[in-house]
C-alpha cells in the first residue's frame, strides 16, 4: 500500500542559504532606537527600564512603537519603523509572543535594521524553529528569565538589566551564542 | 510545490505504526491516505493538487489543497466533506484570523466553526443533540481534519517541556493544558430551520441563505449554564450576562458565540425577539463601570485593575467587560437537542472569518 505525506516543509527548507542579517551597528550614541511593544502585561514597562539601562550608557533617541503580539505586521502597520537604526522588541513570554515576536524582527532585519527581541527561557527552542522556518538562523536576540507578565517592578528591572547586558552585542553583531559556550 | 513524499507500507496496521512513529497523528488511529483516495478528495473539491490555499506567514509554509487533502482522508473524512475542510483553512490563512495565536499560544485554544446553509443537509451534519459530539461522521472528522492539518501542514507539534523536539519535529504548539476540543474543534451547526425568524448567522453577516458557509473563530472553551428556571427572555438574558461575567473572561474586545438551545430559542422567538434584540442584551447585561470592575478585583484582557485605586469618573465610564467587542460579533447559534436549557457560550480572542464553502457545479 503506498500511502502519502502529510507534512510541508517551510520555504526554508529549500533555499539554499540563510538571509543576511541588517548591517550591525558600531554603537548606540547619537542613534534612533525604536522601542516596539506588543502590549502584553509589563511590555510597554519593560522597554522603559531597558531603555534607562542603555541610557546609563548611550545617548539616543526613542522611537517608539506596536506590534501585534500574535502575527507578523503588514508593511502599513509598522509606523515609524524606517526612522529607526535599531529595535527593541519586547516581550516575548508566551508561545505567540515569542515566535511572532521574532518573526516581525526577522521582518525588520530583512528592512536593513537590526532588530532585538527579548524573550523568555522557556521558548528558546520555538524561537530557534522559527529562525530556521524563516531562514535567518544567524539572528540573536536577548534571552532573560521566564516569566515577564507577572512581575513586579523589583523583579522587572532585575529582567530589564539583564536583557540590556545583551542587545548592544546583538545590535553590534557580537556573537552571544558563542561567547556563552 | 514539491513533490510528496510516497511510502510503501503493507497494510492498515503498519500504515498506523509509521504514522505514529512519524508524529503525524494526534494519538488516535488514522485512515491511510493513499494516492487513490486523496484524488477523490481533490475532485470533490474541484482542486488539482498543486491549488494554493494560501500562506502560513510566520512559519513560511505554503499550503497546497494535496496536502490538505491527505489529512481529511487520515482524518476519517469522506470526500463530499473536503470542500468545508478547505473553506475552513482558507479562512485560518486570511490575515484577519489568528491562526498563528491559535497554533502557539501557551493559552490551549481551539477553533470553532459555525456551519449555515445548505451543506448541513447535504454531509448529514448533527445540528441536534450532542452536536459538539461524539456521534456524527461529518461533524467529528472535518473537525479533526483541521487539527491534523495544524499539526503535520502548519507544524503545530504538541508537548512543550520535555524533550524539545518529538519525533523529529519542534514543538511549536505550546499549549499548556491542552483541551478535548483540540481533536476536533467546536464543530457548531446551526438549526436554520427552527425558528425562520432568527435569521441565519451567515445571512445576517450579508451571504445569501442557499449559501454555505462557514464562521470561523478561536475559543479557549464554553461556559455551561443552567437556564432552566428562565421562562421570560428578560430573565434569560439577566442570568446569562451575570454567568457570562462571573466567568471571569473579561474582555472588551473579540468575538463570541452563543449556542442556544432550543428551548431558549423558542422564548425568543415567540416573544418576537431577533437575534439581534439578543445579542443587544447581552451587550448592555455584561457592560460593567470601571469602578465595579476594580471594586471586585476582576482582570479585563488580562491587566489588572483590582490592583488599581477608584478614581473620579470611574463610576461613569462603562464598558463592555465580556462577550464581544460590539454586539454584531456575537454569533447567536440555536442548536442542540429537544430539551434542556443549557447554554454554552464561547469566548473568543479577536477575529471571526466566514467564508463560502465552494463546490464544484
């Protein structure tokens, strides 16, 4: 008896090589860094703590802006986005969160402008999927402790400090991955 | 599109084994989908196997009618049903419908569909009782039908936390609980013929009623309420908006599905209610002030108000706190058996779809 599969694999999965990341930064100062939220609990909140951790460090100014918090954005949804030399996305602690979150990075990236997510531990695995599914394997993005939507402020900043210990290097092009192994 | 990918396996049994070993099923047995019957499918669809049905954005997945066609064969279906499997994933992949939150979210939900017109009669569908199952051959198996396509053609792999990939494959679905109704769906057919004067939910979103279609939206699950001591519409609806709020789903926004026994619907109806006429007091039972919401400590969308003090003009601002985000996206659907008076209602998150289900002429 034959018999058929019933899979499909992404487009990626014939291409042959991954998409390039967005030209990497050299620093922050004097930059437009767009704060995108997709308005799930402490989103919005977590950006700001972040922003005043890379503040303690760089001059720039914010842009900022909403993403859908389960779908990749149209073009005519994305606001000011080409005002922007780099993004922050946040957040990502949830299934849907996580993996649209880095798929509208992806977006980004593909638009020249190198695009950092942060997302929680426990959806490392879809988010590393995602990346392949959509063939840029090579992006990073800042990875902090699980859960985000909960905390309060203490613990959020705690998390806000940890992800801005991270995305100058991914905004840099340095390779977290690595340098954790 | 690529070539599918044949294997040679001797008979039923072993056809389940590798499918099982392959995560292409949902733990269920499955019927093999041969060659032979995967063409009968796309013919009673008037599809080639290469039709496009649309996109899968966030996974990069192009979806072909072959391989929807290969999963409603597993699935059980015969292939008179396959149009409304099609009608149903052409409206998971149009943008407005959620699909991605449906096949990741760590929330457990399911779809639901909503079946009017002609096609009920046609597939035999179960508009009576235990229409949500378990019984009726169309109802169950175009609904599972879905579900293995979210699994093997949009990727959805279950069981996030053990072993990061199953089989093989990522777990993309993240759902924490998971529910029954994920095997199947909310399989909803309406009872048209009850009561004429509560017009169709397909007519009332402007299709014709010799169309067939279907309403696609996503639910995390019903609430079940008593309504048996209700014998006035007035009374009806006050309990019903109390239940729906006290369920503590609260959110001023998505779309909603009430189902509606009989014996509801015939209050209704003989009073001269139209379904809109419900759904208007629904909307205004379940509209609560902020204050009351932060007095009694519920959440809305998931903040959290209770945590919040009363502040000058939160007496005065209401809002719509359960059901939908205006009445017009409450699907009011009589259904069910002969007698009781348990209502269901469906919360659901964002969008509804409803597409017409096309046969060949």
């Amino acid at each position: 008896m034959i018999v058929l599969d019933p899979t499909q694999p992404s487009d990626a999965d014939s291409a042959s090589a991954g998409l390039p990341l967005a030209p990497r930064l050299d620093t922050l100062e004097g930059k437009s860094i767009g704060l995108w939220s997709n308005q799930k609990l402490n989103a919005s909140q977590l950006l700001e703590f972040i922003r005043e951790e890379l503040a303690k460090d760089y001059n720039f100014t914010i842009v900022p802006g909403i993403y859908d918090p389960g779908r990749l954005m149209d073009e005519h949804e994305w606001g000011d986005l080409l005002d922007c030399d780099a993004v922050i996305l946040a957040n990502g602690d949830c299934g849907a969160c996580s993996t649209s979150g880095i798929a509208n990075a992806i977006e980004m990236e593909k638009k020249g402008i190198p695009a950092v997510l942060v997302s929680t531990t426990p959806f490392t695995d879809a988010v590393i999927t995602t990346t392949r599914m959509s063939n840029m394997p090579a992006i990073e993005w800042a990875i902090v402790d699980h859960p985000i939507g909960s905390l309060d402020e203490t613990h959020l900043r705690q998390r806000a400090q940890h992800a801005a210990s991270q995305i100058p290097a991914v905004m840099f092009g340095e390779d977290l991955r690595a340098a954790a192994e | 599109m690529n070539e599918t990918l044949q294997f040679d396996v001797s008979d039923f049994d072993e056809a389940n084994e590798f499918y099982h070993a392959k995560g292409w099923t949902d733990g269920l047995p499955i019927i093999p989908p041969t060659p032979e019957k995967v063409a009968r499918f796309l013919d009673a669809a008037g599809l080639e196997a290469d039709s496009k049905i649309g996109y899968y954005n966030e996974r990069e997945i192009p979806v072909y009618a072959e391989k929807l066609a290969i999963n409603a064969v597993m699935a059980g279906c015969l292939p008179e049903y396959f149009p409304v499997v099609v009608a149903i994933v052409e409206a998971m992949l149009e943008h407005d419908f959620p699909t991605h939150v449906v096949n990741t979210s760590t929330g457990s939900f399911t779809i639901g569909f909503i079946v009017n017109g002609p096609i009920r009669h046609k597939l035999g569908m179960n508009f009576h009782g235990n229409m949500l199952g378990p019984g009726n051959r169309a109802n169950s198996s175009i609904g599972r039908a879905v579900r293995l396509i979210q699994i093997n053609t949009l990727a959805s792999i279950a069981g996030a936390g053990g072993e990061p990939h199953e089989h093989g494959r990522p777990k993309l679905d993240r759902s924490m609980m998971g529910q029954p109704a994920k095997y199947a769906g909310y399989h909803i057919i309406e009872n048209e013929e009850a009561f004429p004067s509560l017009l169709p939910v397909h007519v009332e979103r402007g299709f014709a009623p010799e169309d067939s279609t279907i309403t696609l939206m996503f639910t995390s699950g019903y609430n079940w309420i008593c309504a048996h001591s209700e014998q006035t519409p007035d009374a009806w609806i006050d309990t019903m908006a109390h239940y729906i709020v006290g369920a503590g789903n609260l959110r001023p926004s998505g779309c909603a599905a009430l189902l509606l026994p009989i014996e509801n619907a015939a209050l209704f109806a003989n009073a001269g209610w139209t379904k809109a006429d419900i759904r208007e007091a629904l909307y205004d039972g379940t509209r609560r002030s902020v204050a009351w919401l932060k007095r009694e400590g519920w959440k809305v969308s998931f903040q959290r108000p209770r945590l919040e003090e009363v502040e000058p003009g939160d007496e005065e601002n209401f809002m719509a706190v359960a059901g939908s985000a205006s009445p017009d996206e409450l699907f009011v659907v009589p259904c069910g058996g002969p007698a009781g008076s348990w209502p269901y209602y469906l919360q659901g998150m964002m969008n509804a779809v409803t597409r017409k289900i096309r046969t060949p002429s």
